[in-house]
C-alpha cells in the first residue's frame, strides 16, 4: 500500500515514532495495536509498513534510538575530580529522564516485550550507559575520593534512585530543577561516601 495522499517521509515517520512511544509508554506494549498507531497519526494501517517491519521492529528502534541519543548525549569530563564527574551524570541522568519520561519508561518497562536478538542488542546499550557511570565510580574509589564495596550493585542502584524521579517530579512543584539536582547530588554523594 502506497503512502496516504500528502503524506511525507520526513514528517510520517516521526510522527509513526511519537505516537507508538507516547501509546506503548501510556497503555502498554502489549495492549497497543498497529491500528491505534495509525489512528493516531492520521493513516491507514498499512502505511505504517512503508516505516517499519512490524510492531516488535517498531519498539526496538525506539528502544534503540532512546538508547543511542543518551550514549551520544552524555559527554563525561575525565579531567574534574571522580566527585564533580558524578554530579554531572547526576544531573544529565536526571534531566533526560525527565526531558524524554516515555523513552525512560519503555527502556526499562518494555524490554521483556522483545525478541532475544532485540533485547540482546538493547541490553548491550543499556550496559554501555551504566558503565560510563561505573567509571566514575571507579575512579572516585581509585582516587580515595569515594568509599563503595560493590561498584556494579552501587552503579544500578543509583540508575534506579535517579530514574525514579520520573515517577514523582513535576514541573511548578516544590522543587525546581535546580533545587532537585542539588538534593540528588547530595544523596549521590552520601550513598559512595564522598
């Protein structure tokens, strides 16, 4: 089936995106047909294929391309002192989860909806991000500056910690950005002993 009348690649295919992301984030993976996809966007069900395989390909490059923006994203400074590094992926973590709450959500909600192969790859990306902050953690254990037993156990339980914002921030709340960074620093700082 060819592309509705007036349709555009440039403009379809991100809109294909947006919507899947915000259905599968709101209602579940699961629960969500290609048909609300389409509905949402405004065209027929089979021009949905001219973007993607199928739904399970759908969900993989969204994964993947959450996956990818936030390695691509995250810019770590080696030469600040392991403690002022860690602030800074405090706030970038947070910050992103935040700026991008569905892609979060799915990355860490949806991987059991997966094939193998897919989740394999996804699981790869995610390992990739956790040990840039295992890195940190590294070398602020190196550098005397930070006091942890398990490196690994601390890296996911602080991922955990800062993606949980995602559940309860909201904008015009008590806390400001700032004043939510500045308190998530110091719980950071308190849970390696820095």
């Amino acid at each position: 089936m060819g592309r509705t009348q007036g349709s555009r690649a440039e403009v379809t295919g991100p809109l294909i995106r947006d919507a899947a992301r915000r259905l599968f984030a709101r209602h579940g993976y699961a629960a969500v047909s290609m048909r609300q996809i389409a509905a949402e966007v405004g065209v027929q069900v089979g021009t949905l294929y001219a973007y993607t395989a199928d739904k399970q390909a759908l969900l993989a490059d969204l994964l993947r391309e959450h996956m990818q923006d936030l390695l691509a994203s995250w810019q770590d400074d080696p030469d600040l002192p392991p403690p002022a590094r860690l602030d800074r992926f405090v706030r970038f973590h947070i910050d992103t989860s935040l700026d991008h709450a569905d892609g979060v959500f799915l990355s860490y909600m949806e991987l059991r909806n997966l094939t193998p192969d897919n989740h394999a790859e996804i699981t790869g990306l995610r390992r990739d991000y956790e040990n840039a902050l295992q890195h940190i953690l590294d070398a602020g254990v190196a550098a005397g500056a930070m006091r942890i037993a398990d490196a690994r156990l601390t890296t996911m339980a602080l991922i955990a910690m800062l993606t949980g914002v995602t559940n309860w921030y909201r904008a015009g709340g008590r806390l400001d950005r700032d004043a939510l960074h500045a308190h998530y620093c110091a719980l950071v700082r308190g849970a390696v002993g820095a």
